[in-house]
C-alpha cells in the first residue's frame, strides 16, 4: 500500500528522497489535487555545481515527472552574502561578473535533468538579484525584519554549530537566512510556488521561508528536504583525492564521473541506484540481489546510467568501454585520465599525488604494500620507486583507477 496519495511524494519516499517535511499530510493532500510549484536554490560560488547538489537536482526531475512544475533559482544575490551552513569560516566574497559568469556555466547541466519552456509544468530558471539587489535596507528591515526572532535565528544550526566551535560568524552571513526566508516569500507572489526543497541542513532557512509567508502574506508553504549524503561508512559523499567530483565536464571528465560511481561502496549500490538513476525500482532489485563478485556488474550499470544522465549515454558507454579495455584487458586505452610531466625522472609517490589520484605519499605507500600499484603491468614492492616519463606510461592504482603519464 503507497505511503502517499501524491505520486511525487510516493516516489521521493519509495526512493529514499526524504528527511523531513513540514506538514506532510497538507502537502501530499496539495500535491494529489493538482499541479505545485516547488524550487530549490543554487549559489554560484563555482563554475559547476558539484555532487552534493545532484540529490536536489534529481528531485526537482521527480517532482516534474509527477506533473509538477519546478524552479532553479540561482543565486545572483545570495551568493553575494554566502550562506554559513555547514561552514567554519565566511566564504570567499565574489564579485557580481564572477557570479554573473559561474551561473552561466552552470546552467547547462539543468537541461540534463529538467525540461524548461513554457508548458504548464515546464521548469524555468529564476536569478534572485531580480529583487535582491534592488532591495531598499531600511524599507526591507521594517517591513521583513520585524518578523525575524534573533533568538530563533540563534538556535539554527547554521548559526548555532558555527558559534559552538568558536569560529567567527560575520552579520553579512546572518542576514542570509532572511534573504533565503524573503526569495521564498517572492517566488510564492511572482510564481505561486508553495514548495522549497533542499538539504536537511537547509531546514532552518526553510522553516523561515514558511513563516515569513504566513506572517506577512498569510499563505501556507512547505518545506521538505532530503539527508545529507554519506556514505556507509560514513565518509561525506563527493570528496576524491583530487578535489570535488564537479557536475561540468570541463572540470571532471565523464570518465572520472564513471568511474566515481563505479567505485561505490557494496553496501551503498542499491541506495544509489534509487537516488541516482532512473531504473524503476524492480530492475533496481534485481541488481540489488546480485551477491559476491556480481555486485560489480550492479556497480557497472550504476555508473553508465548516472554517467548517462549527466553527460548522455555516448560518453557513458565509452566510458564504461575504457574502463573495460583498461581493468580487464589490460589494454593503453584511449579515453583515460592524462597527466603531463616534462621528461625526466620522478618519483612513483609524489607523481600519484600530483596526479590527484591520491591525497598523500602515505596512502600509496599503503598501496604499495598491498601489491596494488602498477606501472605499464609491472607491479610494484619498492616505494622508492622512478618513473621514467619518456614515452606514454600507464599507472594503475587497484583494479579501479588508473592514468596515463604522457611527456611534454
């Protein structure tokens, strides 16, 4: 029997979306009865966004597929301010021409997952320095701010974890929970839309959002957010040696993309699969059955259908193709991830390290005492070890990583 009586909300729970709604009975009742407007806010700190933001992603493509409408704000005018959460200094303050050029770059990766244009239930894309930036302080604080208890804004955890461990909190940050709180109070006026969604540590901000409508609009809001992405042993999910696992090409090949969610956990593939996929939920169950060496292939369909959705299913399958020839063929296949040495000799640890395929000398070390370092199919026992960057040269790290070091 479904948990629901929305389709959205039965396939956010069926597939493991949500933490926390604020009135879910009214909001499943909402969303039965008709089409919804719900949005999800991206700050454009960064030319892309990264992995963490894929689960808020994924959910506005459901909440479209049961015949919602969904809104991708971009934060032109909040990321001026930068939002404190999870955060244990203020971040880097950007000027309007970054911010301006990092939600251009960004937007591509929206049309992967949502269909834009004017349909009913069409996703478009909302820039809050809209109204942001042409906000007068002082009107904007007699009107806004009177509805704000610092008391309660103390208790957030965005606020509250940041003074617990002493760290600075900057007004400029505290006022970005009352923008977040006023851009749900806007979207509601220009676009009807009673839904924001986010992390479980946007909670806070949201509840705010939903206060701020009742006090001074009187209309009901929701707010639902999904769990922070860990994964099962508890490492944050989106972090590899070289850096953050980026949504843009540009910044982390499709292949690397693969190859990040080829080496899931055993225990996480199943619950990636619902996230991170669009196979229905039997054939999720059938790859979940999968025992032993099999999970592997689990792991293989993972990737190409995540790879698939991001970056379209060509480079997903070349992608799984070089990794075949790579890992089970042993073959110098194209396609690879290249780093370029001038010629000479270097040393096997810092060359991994340098490559980004490793965070430090003391974890290939490791490697290397579990005989899992190869150069061109010589496997290597001497830490010491020189590579000589002469010609194209293969490294191999486990049975699931390996590059390419070419001269230049």
């Amino acid at each position: 029997m479904a948990a629901f009586k929305s389709d959205f909300l039965n396939v956010l729970n069926e597939r493991g979306f949500i933490h926390q709604i604020s009135d879910a009975e009214a909001l499943d009742q909402a969303a039965a009865s008709g089409r919804l407007t719900a949005y999800v806010g991206y700050d454009a700190t960064a030319t892309s966004l990264h992995i963490g933001n894929l689960i808020s992603v994924t959910m506005l493509h459901w909440f479209q597929q049961t015949g919602h409408k969904p809104i991708a704000l971009m934060g032109g005018g909040t990321t001026m301010v930068g939002d404190p959460s999870g955060k244990d200094e203020s971040r880097k303050l950007l000027t309007s021409e970054t911010i301006n050029s990092n939600i251009q770059s960004i937007r591509s990766v929206f049309s992967r997952f949502l269909q834009f244009g004017d349909g009913g239930n069409d996703a478009i894309m909302v820039n809050n320095a809209d109204w942001l930036l042409d906000l007068n302080y002082v009107s904007f604080l007699r009107d806004y701010g009177r509805h704000f208890s610092v008391n309660r804004m103390l208790s957030f955890d965005s606020v509250r974890l940041r003074l617990d461990r002493e760290q600075p909190l900057s007004f400029l940050e505290f006022n970005y929970m009352i923008l977040q709180a006023y851009d749900f109070l806007e979207l509601n006026r220009r676009h009807g839309c009673v839904l924001q969604m986010g992390g479980s540590d946007q909670w806070g901000n949201i509840v705010n959002g939903i206060d701020l409508g009742r006090r001074v609009d009187e209309v009901s809001l929701f707010a639902l957010t999904t769990p922070l992405l860990t994964t099962s042993s508890g490492a944050k999910m989106g972090k590899t040696a070289s850096g953050a696992v980026w949504l843009n090409a540009d910044m982390f090949s499709p292949y690397d993309y693969w190859q990040f969610w080829r080496n899931t956990e055993d225990a996480d593939v199943e619950r990636f699969l619902k996230l991170f996929t669009r196979l229905s939920l039997s054939e999720i169950a059938k790859l979940a059955a999968l025992g032993g060496a099999e999970i592997n292939e689990a792991k293989k369909v993972l990737a190409t259908e995540a790879c698939a959705i991001l970056h379209g299913r060509a480079a997903a399958q070349e992608a799984a193709e070089t990794a075949r020839k790579t890992f089970e063929e042993g073959a110098l296949a194209e396609g690879l991830p290249t780093y370029e040495k001038p010629r000479g000799t270097y040393g096997l640890l810092s060359l991994i390290v340098e490559a980004g395929f490793a965070a430090s000398n003391g974890e290939v070390r490791r490697a290397i005492a579990n005989n899992a370092i190869q150069v061109d199919g010589q496997t290597i026992s001497d830490p010491n070890y020189q590579v000589v960057v002469d010609d194209i040269t293969k490294v191999n790290i486990s049975k699931k990583k390996a590059f390419l070091v070419r001269p230049i």
